[in-house]
C-alpha cells in the first residue's frame, strides 16, 4: 500500500490533497501535529480513504508543542471516531485505549542510524501486540538498508520497516518485495514528511511500486551523487516495455566495493556504475571484459549464474555513435580510419574514447588543460597529444569534446573558438545536459556534422540493457525518455530562472 501523509494547513488545501490522494495512494495519514486544531472526527469525515492519525512530538522529527496528555487526548479522539488506524510511539501506547475497529500501529523512529541491534527494537515494539509494527530508522550507509530488509523478511507481525534520508530510498521502494506493509509517498515535492519521502509520482511512474513483488528483479545505478541520474528514467521505461519484472534503482553509495558485496543479498542483477566508481568497482567482480580492463574502468556489471562480469558500454556506444554519424562502416571498412581525430579532455569520457578510436584506426591527437594527464594517456596507445593551446594547428576532420566545458549550469561556455570549426568538419560533444551546449550551437552555424551526447549517454544505457536482458533495447523509447526528461529539466531549470529575475524585480 501507498500512504500519503497529509501536511497542508487550511481546510481548502487539506480538500485538494485529498482528492488528489484519493488518485495516487490507498491510504492517508493526517498527522495532526501539523494540521493544527483539526479534530480527528472532522478528518474522518472529509477521507475518501482509510487514514492513519499521527501526531508527532518533537523528538520524534514531529511539531506538536503541546502537553502529552492532550497529544493523547487527540489519538484517542480517533480511535473513538473509528479511524482504520492510529499511530502511537512505543513509549506513549500505553496511554491510548484500543478498540477492535481501529489497527494501532505502535512505532519507533531513530533519526541518527540504524543500530546494529534493530531486531531488539523490533522485538520491543512487538511485545506491545500492534496491530501493525513499525520501524523507521535513518541510513547512514547504503548497507543499513539490508539490516530493515532483514526485518522484514524475518517479521512476525504486518510491519512497516525502512530507512530515511537519501541512502534509504531503495528501502522505500524494495519494501514491497520483502513484505512490508506500506510505504509513505509525499503528493508533491516540498510536502514530504520526512527526509528521503519520494513523490507518489515517482512510486507509480518511475518505479511501478505496485507492481513489485517478492520475485521482481533489482536493477540499479551505483554513484555519489546519484539524485539527477537519468539512468532509473530510462531503464524503468526500457525494462517496463521489455515485459520484465524488474525495478531499476538509484545507490547512493561511499565505498563501492562493500556495498556490492553486501547486496549480493538481495541480490541485484545488473548495475550501472557512474561517477566516482568506474575504476574501484572492478575490486568487487569475478571478472572483468578485456576492454573493459584495457581502459580501466567498468560501467556496466551484470550477475550471471551467481558471479558478477563488468564491461565498459561507454566505449562501444560512443564509437558507435560516431560510426553511425559518419554513415557506417563499409564491409571491414571503417570511415573513421585515417581521419584526424582531435579529442579535448582526458578524463574517464576520452580514456574511453581513445581506446575505442585507436581501434578503428583514427589518427589521433589527445588535447587537455593539464597537458600531462593527455600525455598519461596518449603515450601507451602511441598517439599525439598536447595543452588545449594546439587547438587549430593543424587538421582536424573530427573535433570531440569531452571535458566538462559548457554543462549545466555554465551552459554558455565553449572550449573551442568559433575560428577552429569549419564546414563539413564532425564535431561530437560529450556533454549532454543541456541537450544542444555551446559548442553544438557554434558547430552547427559553423556548418559542421554533430553529434550529441544524447546519443552517446542513449547508446552506453541500450548496451546495457542488452547485456542484462540478452535482447534488443527499445532504442527509440529510451531516447524519447532521455529527451522529455531532459527538457522538463531545462524548462524547470528556466522557470526557476525567471521567478528568481521577476521577484528581484
Ligand atoms: P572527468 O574524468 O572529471 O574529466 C573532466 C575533463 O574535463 C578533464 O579532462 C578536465 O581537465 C576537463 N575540464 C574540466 N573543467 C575544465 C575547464 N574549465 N577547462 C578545460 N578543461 C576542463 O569527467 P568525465 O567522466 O571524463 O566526463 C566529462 C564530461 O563528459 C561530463 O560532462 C560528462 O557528463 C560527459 N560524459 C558523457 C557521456 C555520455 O554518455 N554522453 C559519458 C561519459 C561522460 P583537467 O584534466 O585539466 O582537469
């Protein structure tokens, strides 16, 4: 079940949330510490859905300032009115009467970690005889996660069982595969209830939480930070059209190697691997794909017969979309063999390009600010390199930007003068948020061939979902969902812009 907790103050915007609740959650929870003064039996009678009355102290993350007895006097007033449920604190259950038409939930919250001796908390509520337990904790570390999961499994009793703040959303939405018994979705951004809360939204329409069930397979992106990935966007649509069970999730994670040993538990069947554990997770697999060691860094893991593989799909995709730019490849032939290639950059972006041109047999030439990073990469694969100085001094039929240069927020810089771009040169850019940088706007006048970073970032995810699912990616779909998602973010991003210049104004 979904529960919406229901924090609006006045009666008009108490009567919207509610019928708004009605659409996307199966239950309410009014929490009367911030709707002040309502009387339960009024609530009652305003829910089109079974509600939960709650009314927080202070120290348990709540706003009531009043006396206890009078917090008491509230709950009471609820179960009275018939409410399907009260929510009670472990040490204040004593002080409520209970009647068989109300469920009473009797709870504990830790706003600091999950203690190693969570199952004693546990223990301790369910001696009290709830109808419902729970157990919110907050996640320090991603790991904490699998100490609630293990709860769950482990529950003698309806439990509700997670943890906050960011590195808890995955035991949020996986609640429902170990059984718990309901998870609390905030109906828009700004009214959770908690820190971590996902919007309602993001349960149906990301995650298909109704769909989750005990045997649905996890998937997930693993990085620091996490929060903007497109990656769950676009395989929770690409796995949902494939007809597979599956849900893709987004980990926060510090120390990659631990954590994908420790969730092997659960377990999770592939992982996208992003910024800053390209290169630390190879530590934590079986085995790892030669170009994938021969670049030195791993995006893609997935678990086969119990072991976990990693590749590098940054690569193949990236090549692949310039390929596809160039027309093709001709028999054996390919267009990028003999072009004079220059690549801006030396990071993890050109350390996966370099590899996958060498290949093809492009000319190469390896440009960055910190010279000596292009020459630690370009002296093993014996190509050219220089500072971003040598710029234009001499040809480039191909220019590909992989620095940072010209992403959000500092979307009007360029690292390349307008001067070095000329007609019928291709010019591929790295950056893909914003969709069109700089550089593409300048190359594009210029008269250039371009390519985006959409359909790099598009093809890296469709290889792999291939390499998970052993079928073809819906393509066409995951680019459609990589360019809505992105544009919404542009236009918040602008809106946000505009109020910001309309209130100085
Ligand atoms: P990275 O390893 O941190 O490397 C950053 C590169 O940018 C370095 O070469 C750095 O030069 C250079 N740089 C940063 N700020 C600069 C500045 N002000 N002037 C000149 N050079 C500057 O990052 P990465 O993983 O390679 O990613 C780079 C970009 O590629 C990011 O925007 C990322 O989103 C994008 N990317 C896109 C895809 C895709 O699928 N489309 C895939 C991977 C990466 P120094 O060495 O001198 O610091």
């Amino acid at each position: 079940m979904i529960c919406v907790p229901l924090v609006s103050g006045s009666r008009q915007e108490l009567e919207r949330d509610l019928r708004e609740a009605a659409r996307v959650a199966d239950v309410v929870e009014f929490r009367l510490d911030y709707l002040g003064g309502a009387r339960p039996r009024e609530l009652l009678a305003l829910s089109p859905l079974p509600a939960i009355f709650t009314c927080r102290r202070g120290s348990d993350g709540g706003r009531w300032q009043g006396r206890e007895s009078d917090r008491l006097a509230l709950l009471q007033e609820a179960v009275d009115a018939g409410a399907a449920y009260v929510d009670v604190e472990v040490d204040a259950a004593a002080g409520l009467r209970r009647r068989p038409a109300t469920m009473t939930i009797i709870s504990s919250h830790n706003f600091e970690e999950t203690p190693e001796d969570v199952e004693e908390v546990y223990a301790r509520v369910a001696r009290l005889q709830p109808d419902v337990v729970k157990v919110v904790t907050t996640a320090r570390d991603i790991l904490d996660n699998l100490r609630l999961f293990r709860l769950l499994k482990h529950a003698v009793l309806p439990t509700i069982a997670f943890a906050m703040g960011e590195r808890g959303l995955v035991s949020r939405v996986l609640t429902r595969k170990f059984g718990g018994y309901l998870t609390f979705a905030a109906l828009r951004r700004g009214a959770e209830s908690a820190p971590g809360q996902p919007t309602a939204e993001e349960l149906h329409s990301l995650y298909h939480y109704r769909e989750i069930t005990a045997q649905t397979a996890v998937f997930g992106v693993i990085g620091n930070p996490i929060g903007h990935s497109l990656s769950p966007h676009i395989h929770n649509a690409a796995l949902r059209q494939a007809g597979l069970d599956a849900v893709y999730l987004p980990f926060l994670v510090d120390d990659v190697v631990k954590f994908v040993r420790g969730f092997a538990a659960v377990p999770v069947t592939g992982y996208s691997v992003t910024l800053p554990h390209k290169v630390a997770v190879m530590q934590a697999l079986d085995e790892v794909e030669p170009t994938a060691r021969e670049i030195g860094a791993v995006n893609t893991v997935v678990r086969r017969d119990g072991r976990l593989l990693g590749s590098n799909t940054d690569c193949t995709a990236a090549v692949g979309a310039l390929l596809g730019a160039l027309g093709g490849r001709v028999g054996d032939r390919s267009p990028l063999a003999g072009k004079s290639v220059v690549l801006l950059g030396a990071g993890g972006a050109a350390r996966a390009l370099a590899f996958g041109l060498r290949r093809e047999g492009a000319g190469l030439t390896i440009l960055n600010r910190t010279a000596a990073k292009a020459e630690e990469l370009a002296r093993p694969l014996g190509v050219e390199w220089g500072g971003l100085e040598r710029l234009g001094e001499s040809r480039c039929d191909v220019l590909i930007n992989t620095t940072s240069v010209g992403m959000f927020p500092r979307v009007d810089e360029s690292i390349v003068p307008r001067a070095a771009l000329r007609p019928g040169m291709v010019v591929f850019e790295a950056v893909y948020n914003p969709m069109k940088t700089r550089l593409l706007r300048d190359a594009e006048a210029a008269g250039c061939l371009t390519v985006s970073g959409v359909d790099w970032f598009v093809e890296q995810a469709a290889l792999q979902f291939e390499a998970w699912t052993d079928r073809p990616a819906p393509r066409g779909l995951m680019r459609d969902i990589v360019v809505r998602t992105l544009t919404e973010r542009e236009a918040e991003r602008s809106r946000t812009a505009g109020s910001r210049t309309s209130g100085a104004t």
